[in-house]
C-alpha cells in the first residue's frame, strides 16, 4: 500500500480524525509482522494519545518512522548495538521540527550497525524486509526507514546518508531518496559514522514528499559546528526546468548487475531526451577514484575515532562485518590521510567545472540489487558494489536525489540519481519529479509556485534560458522557471553572436518564443548589472496580452545583425545552424 502526505493531507482535510490515521499505522504494522523492523515500537496507547493532541501544522497527523541512530527523547538510541543502548533526553534537531510540524512518530527501526553498511543485513536485530521483493536486501544503512515507507506503514522516514544509505534502500525498495547538501539538515542527536561526511535523509513514495519534508527539516543550527546555512535563494522544490542539461557517465563507465538494470538505465536517458533534455557524456574516472577512498583511506579513520573505545575495548560488541571494518581504521597514517583529502579536493574541482555546464549528473544509483544470498555469499564485495555511484557525492559536498526509474523484467526495482552541486535540491527535485513520472511509476512534477510578494517575473529570450550557456547567471540571482511563452506580434529577433537581440517594432513584427521566469526582486539590479549593451530590461508585450519584464535591444545595437525573425525564437536558430 503507498501512503503519502497528498492522500493524508487529503482525508484529513476531509474530517478523518488523525487517530484514525495512526490506528491504520499500527494496523499495518502488525499485518507486515516483521520483527526485524522496529527496534523501539511506541506503545499503541502512546501513539493515539499523541495523535489526539497534535499541533495544527503542515506535517498534521502524517505518520513517520526515523533510523535507529537519529535521537528520540525518551527511547533508546542502539545504532544496532545493543551495548550502545541509551536513552537521550531530547529530540534530534530534525525530528524536533517535523514533531512540531504536526508529523506522528511511530517508532524507531533497524539499520546497519553503527550506519556501516549500504545492504542492510548487518544487524544483530536481523534483517528487515524488502517490501517490494522478499528475497532482495532491503539497502542500507537506511534498511528500517526504507521497508516502513515501501511498507505503507510511515508516509515518510528519516534515514542518514554517508555513503549512500539513503539512496541505495530506495532504488532496492521503489521509494525517492532525497540526500541533501551537507550541513543543510543538521545532524545533531546522530549517532556519528562520518562525522564530516554525515546528512540525515529522506525517504517517500513521491519527490514532492520528500521536498515537502526536507523544507521543514532543514535549517541551520547554532549548536551544530557541522551545520551550514542554505543561500537565500534555497528552496526545496521547483518545477522542471523546460530544457535540462544533464551529464551521464562514458559507457564504459557504466556498470550493471543484469542486461535489465542496464535496460532500465538507457531507458532513462532516452525518456529525459524525449522531455527536451540534453544529455552529454562526461568522464566521471575521477569520481570514482575518490569513491574508493572513502572505505580504504582517512574517512576510514573517522568511522573508528566515533566508536574507537567501542573497537579497542568492546570489539565483542560489535557486528563481525562491522567490526572488521573499523578495526581497519585503527592503523592509518597521518601522512596518508593528506593524500585522500588533496584526491577528495581534485574531486571537488571536476565537480565544480562539471555544474558550472551542466544541471545534474544522471547516474545509476547503484548497479543492481543483489539477493539476500548473494550479499550472505560476499558481503564485504556485494556491499562495496552497492557504493559504486553513491561514495563519492558527500565527499565532493554535493546533494543527490534517488528516483524509482522501473522494473527489470523480472519484477526487481532499478532506480537513477541526480547529482547536483550544493543547495540545488529545488532543482534536482524539479528533474526528479519528472523523470519518475516519465517512468509511468510516479505522479505528476510539480506546477510552478505562482509569485511570490518578493519576485517579479521576467521574459528571456536568448542563452540564459533553461539548458543554455547563461542560464547559470539566471539561477545564480535566484530566478526559477515558471512557463514557455511567446511575445504578441510587435517584435524582431536578431542574431547579435553568441545571444539575441529583441526589439519592439511599429508594423511587421513576429511572435518570439521564450521563457517567463520568477526573480527576486532584490536580484534585478545586480543581474541587470551583468548584461553587456546593446541588451537591457523593458517592459515586454505577451501573446496573452499580459505585459512583463523581458530583455530588450536598442535598435541601433542590432541595426547590422542578421533578423531571425522568421525562425520565431533563438532555440529555433540554434536547431537551424545546427
């Protein structure tokens, strides 16, 4: 069953009490009857007391489930030890502001030990189900708030990402994976894997679920030295760019586990050029290479300095498999450690060059999903596989989004990621949302937000639309895409080089296409500052008759260049010169 905050939000705007809601939940959790789910269930009598008494926010009523290593006033925090148990007197940051949002926490469920782990079995607790195909991992770490959303048991869950815990669970169980920036959600009141590395995440049947969620979830937070503030412009969901320019990897680059995962991979990219994107091969080597020293490097050491009395003096303790990777930390070098991190800042600037062209990097976000029994038959290979295209994203600070892309044909789920720079979860939603419903598995994108009190809208014409040269500059001072649009029949296009120039003209004008955009206000000076002559800002006629800002041309700054008119847009002339 798919449970989500739209059908919630919608029965409970109906009348249905949010006892009801919880009452199903806790229905739902018996008839799944797996043990190995929750580590800490609240008792029944507890929820509905809570439900009858929740605060009147955006979250109202809407049941959730958060990660064993994520705190929770009142109930043990083990991380999958049960040694480690113990009982914190305050709420984590982020379940804090989704509780007084109005969300009903459930309980907490199982993970991989101390987060170590992208395939969920590595818990004394046993290994919680794959909702979707019994006999496949459930992902990990993040394998408890996987299972309960793919369950219909929580709408939405909390997980941690490091590595990957919070994209691998859902390409093994249907659900999106949103993997924010660093820092952006704070990780206070989580049990440390990597500390610098660490982001709690987000998992849910819909992209719009999960921004929903991440937007109340993060904010900055003043006891947290790893906590950051968003840019001003931030914003957790936007619509679909118009023409995304994406990045997949060489093919040979390309790893899969059958011909089906790497059918559901091609599909993919063929489904977001049929929807106007642009898809441009990248060597990604270098990428990769840091990926791997993320569990053979410094990063290594950081896991073993969080629990490092745990793997000297209680080794017992600990799961074998995780026990065997932490005591791996205990003899790296120093002098070593600088070569991860000068590799981990060569990294960043590929990273950097790469998105200053391209909207997101498409990816599988793992090979395939293995077997319980081919995890049990190599689980230190099987699960190294699983970080193939995940291990690298925190280390190089980017955010990440994990979508269902389909099913191979024998029924197994695949899924692709979005990788984008930091803070551009608004984007990378926007895309998400819709390559999962291209998918034919996922509802419709978002529309766009009408304007807000702070923006103005504004009419471009040339580079700076969506998937072209300038449109950084346009997302850089905040702007996002509201709709395609055609000016009224008063005006001549000109080709000026590497942009056009548009003039209002008395008699003989044609129908120019283009695109209408949200600004911040505060941002039209400092853009207009960036635009060389003859262009500039005027007051731009539409076909519908309304009348917004758009980039205008003097008329003798484009008296001797080539008129275009004829073409109607400078997509158009593009196309044509080929």
């Amino acid at each position: 069953m798919i449970v989500t905050l739209e059908g919630l939000r919608a029965r409970l705007a109906a009348g249905t009490p949010a006892t009801t809601i919880a009452a199903e939940a806790l229905a739902r959790i018996a008839a799944f009857n797996d043990p190995a789910l929750f580590l800490h269930l609240r008792p029944e009598a507890e929820i509905m007391a809570e439900a009858a008494r929740l605060p009147q926010g955006k979250l109202h009523g809407i049941p959730f489930v958060v990660k064993d290593n994520i705190d929770v006033a009142g109930m043990p925090t083990t991380a999958a030890c049960p040694d480690f148990a113990h009982v914190p007197e305050a709420d984590a940051p982020a379940v804090a502001r989704l509780r007084a949002a109005g969300a009903l926490l459930l309980g907490k469920v199982n993970l991989d030990q101390f987060a170590t782990g992208l395939n969920g079995t590595r818990s004394p607790y046993g290994t919680p189900r794959n909702a979707v195909r019994a006999e496949l991992i459930p992902g990990g770490s993040s394998s408890g708030s996987a299972t309960a959303v793919a369950a219909g048991i929580a709408a939405f869950s909390l997980g941690t990402d490091t590595a990957g815990s919070g994209r691998v669970p859902a390409a093994a169980q249907n659900l999106v994976g949103l993997k924010p920036s660093l820092g952006l959600i704070p990780t206070r009141g989580v049990v440390p894997a990597c500390r610098s590395l660490d982001v709690v995440s987000i998992f849910a049947h819909s992209v719009a679920d999960a921004a929903a969620v991440l937007a109340i979830a993060a904010g900055p937070d003043a006891e947290d030295p790893y906590s950051r503030p968003a840019p001003a412009t931030w914003r957790a969901l936007d619509a679909p760019p118009a023409a995304p320019r994406l990045a997949a990897p060489l093919e040979e680059q390309l790893v899969f586990d059958t011909p089906g995962d790497a059918a559901v991979f091609h599909a993919t990219l063929a489904r977001a050029e049929a929807m106007g994107a642009t898809i441009r091969r990248v060597d990604i080597a270098p990428l990769l290479e840091v990926a791997r020293r993320l569990y053979d490097g410094a990063w290594v050491a950081e896991r073993t300095a969080a629990l490092r009395e745990w793997v000297v003096r209680r080794p017992d303790a600990l799961h074998p498999v995780t026990r065997a990777i932490l005591e791996g930390g205990l003899d790296r070098r120093t002098i070593d450690a600088f070569d991860d991190f000068h590799a981990a800042a060569g990294a960043r600037l590929l990273a950097r060059r790469l998105f200053a062209e391209v909207d997101a990097l498409l990816l599988p976000t793992c090979p395939g999903i293995p077997t319980l029994a081919a995890m049990e038959a190599a689980p230190i290979a099987a699960n190294s596989r699983l970080g193939t295209y995940t291990n690298f994203v925190n280390l190089c600070d980017l955010a990440a989004l994990a979508v269902p892309a389909g099913f191979r044909a024998d029924g197994a789920p695949a899924g692709v990621t979005l990788v984008g720079p930091a803070h551009s979860e608004g984007r990378l939603c926007g895309m998400g949302a819709a390559i999962h419903h291209a998918a034919g598995i996922g509802p419709l994108p978002p529309t766009p937000a009408p304007l807000a009190p702070h923006e103005l809208a504004l009419f471009a014409i040339g580079a700076h639309m969506a998937g072209l040269p300038l449109n950084r500059q346009l997302l850089g001072h905040g702007g996002r895409f509201l709709r395609a649009a055609r000016t009224a029949p008063a005006y001549r296009l000109h080709d000026l080089g590497n942009r056009p120039g548009m003039v209002r003209v008395a008699t003989g004008g044609g129908m120019i296409a283009g695109e209408v955009w949200a600004l911040p206000a505060a941002s039209i000076g400092p853009f207009l500052a960036e635009i060389p002559p003859p262009l500039g800002f005027g007051q731009v006629a539409l076909e519908d008759g309304s009348r917004i800002l758009g980039f205008l041309a003097e008329a003798e700054g484009v008296a001797s260049a080539p008129d275009i008119t004829a073409l109607g847009g400078w997509r158009a002339h593009l196309a044509a010169k080929g």
